[in-house]
C-alpha cells in the first residue's frame, strides 16, 4: 500500500476511534482516545520506514555476540614449556642439578615419555622449546613467555608458583595479589605475540604432602638444610604448634594460588588449567628424587606427563 494512503487510513482510523470513544465515555475517554490516536500515528511511522518500528531508534539495536572461544586443537604442532625446577627436571637425574632430558614437558627420556613426544612424534626434538628456570618465581614468567611466544608454539606449558611459596620465611611470599597481576601480564605477553598459541596451566603442587612424604628420609632432611623452601621444609621433625602453623601458612598460599591460576586462565579463550590435579597428585616415595625427596624423579615427572597429556588431549 503506498505510504500516503495507508497514512490518510490510519489518521481517519485513529479520529473515528476518538470521537466513538467521547460520545460514550466523556472527558476520561478523551484522554485514552488520544493515546489510541498516538499510537496509530506511531504504527504510520514504522510502516512507512518499511521496516519494524524499532529500527527507528538506535538503542534498540542489538548488541554483537561475544566471540565463541576457538576449537581447542588436541594435536598442536609444537610446544614451548614455562616455568620453574620441576619443568628443568631439578635433582632427578643427579644431586642440585637440572636435567632436561627426563622433563615432563619436552624431556627425551624414553622412560618419561614427555607431553612433547606423546604430541609431536619424531618432530619433538625441532618442535619443543624448554624456556623452564630453576629458582624461577611467577615474576620470571613475563620474560620467559615471551621467549616462548616468538616461537609461535601451538601450545605452552605454565607450572610454577611453587618457589612464590618456597621462600625462607613465610612473610616473603608472593602476595596473592601480585601473583595475580604477574600471571596476567605473563597471558598478554604471549598474546601480543603470538595471540593463537594455546596455554595449558598446572597447578602447584601441595608441598605440604611433600614435606610430609619426604621428611621419612634421613638423607632428604639433610639436603632440606641446605635451604630448600625453608617455609616448608624447616625444622622438619618439628611438630609443634608454631610449625604446624607455619606450614599451614604455606599450604593456605598454595591454595589462593591455584585459584588465581583456575580464574585468570578462565578468562582466557585458549587457556586450560588442570583443575588441580597436580596439586591433587599424592606423590610416592618412588616419585620423589632420592636426593631431595622434594622434586619429581624420572618415575615423578613420567605422572606429570600422564596428567598433562590427559588434560591436553581431552575433548573438553
């Protein structure tokens, strides 16, 4: 119907409503008579935009879908680890010394089968990149992620936090807050650089359970003294109550930790944490280094690898 006759209808429509309804109701009908005229105005309007009337205003437009989150690839062609000790293999292979080779993340070690080799295949050994440091605390991670990141990797492995709660007292620990802000800026480092690389997190592990695992050996307690997380593993044998809460302490700061892991990764469209199950991993006597009985051994870092692969491989 052109736009000027279905116009005239409406107008005419809305009059013969208005003087119908004050011929009955008097004045109160006038009032409602004029909304009824306004509306069928109001309906002209949107007709002759040719359109629906809600087009007419742009705070009716709908806002954009969020992005979905890309499709999380069980098969990345490469892989670039981050972290501390436990990805350098630390006090596995020989006393107070890294041992690459036997590393959960990309070792070589036939009897580890590390998250490299069950991913890459022959391809393991040109493909994985160990960016890992011992000592190294959540404020290192920036760096290394970024080292990382100019590789391009299909994938990175994130664990540390542990040396934020091994200090030599329990007052120089990471704030949890700071820890947040580092591992949030350690996420955009990557990002900036290589924003497709996908992330997977594990989580710290309770070393509260390894201090109660490994204080069983004479040998182990000796190497503790030499200043292994003193916030945990001092006075080993000590039980009493201001110990206890010191451990405590720690085992608390662990905790707030891994939560900071589990929300900032969250937040993240290509990031999967392990949900905890390394923090979860009730580490054997056989699992621990017979030099420290602190860090993974070979058997140790090879359920690091189970955990991790299981994890990345997963559909969800």
């Amino acid at each position: 119907m052109p736009d000027s006759r279905r116009s005239r209808r409406a107008r005419v429509a809305a009059a013969a409503l208005a003087a119908g309804a004050e011929s009955r109701l008097g004045r109160r009908a006038r009032v409602t008579a004029a909304a009824l005229a306004a509306s069928a105005l109001v309906l002209t309007a949107g007709c002759s935009s040719g359109g629906d009337p809600s087009s007419a205003s742009p705070s009716a437009s709908k806002k954009p879908s969020p992005s979905p989150s890309p499709a999380w690839n069980r098969s990345p062609a490469s892989l670039a680890a981050v972290g501390d000790s436990i990805t350098r293999g630390f006090d596995a292979c020989t006393v107070l010394a890294d041992c690459p080779e036997v590393s959960w993340a990309t070792g070589s070690d036939t009897g580890v089968d590390s998250l490299a080799v069950r991913l890459l295949g022959p391809a393991a050994p040109t493909h994985s990149w160990n960016y890992a440091k011992t000592g190294a605390r959540m404020a290192d991670l920036p760096a290394q992620m970024g080292r990382a990141a100019a590789e391009h990797p299909g994938l990175v492995t994130v664990m540390t936090g542990a040396n934020d709660a091994c200090r030599d007292d329990v007052s120089a620990m990471t704030p949890v807050a700071v820890f947040r802000t580092e591992f949030e800026e350690s996420l955009r480092t990557l990002r900036a650089t290589s924003p497709k690389s996908q992330v997977y997190v594990a989580s710290v592990p309770d070393l509260k359970r390894l201090w109660s695992t490994g204080r069983g050996s004479p040998l182990g307690k000796q190497i503790w003294k030499l200043g292994i997380c003193q916030s945990m593993l001092a006075d080993a044998d000590d039980l009493g109550a201001t110990a206890s809460a010191r451990r405590a302490s720690v085992y608390d700061r662990v905790v707030a930790y891994n939560q900071v892991l589990a929300d900032v990764c969250a937040r993240d469209r290509a990031c999967r944490y392990d949900g905890g199950a390394v923090f979860a991993y009730d580490f054997t006597g056989t699992q621990l280094s017979r030099w420290d009985w602190f860090h993974p051994s070979r058997d140790g870092q090879a359920r690091l690898a189970d955990i991790a692969y299981r994890k990345v491989t997963s559909p969800r």
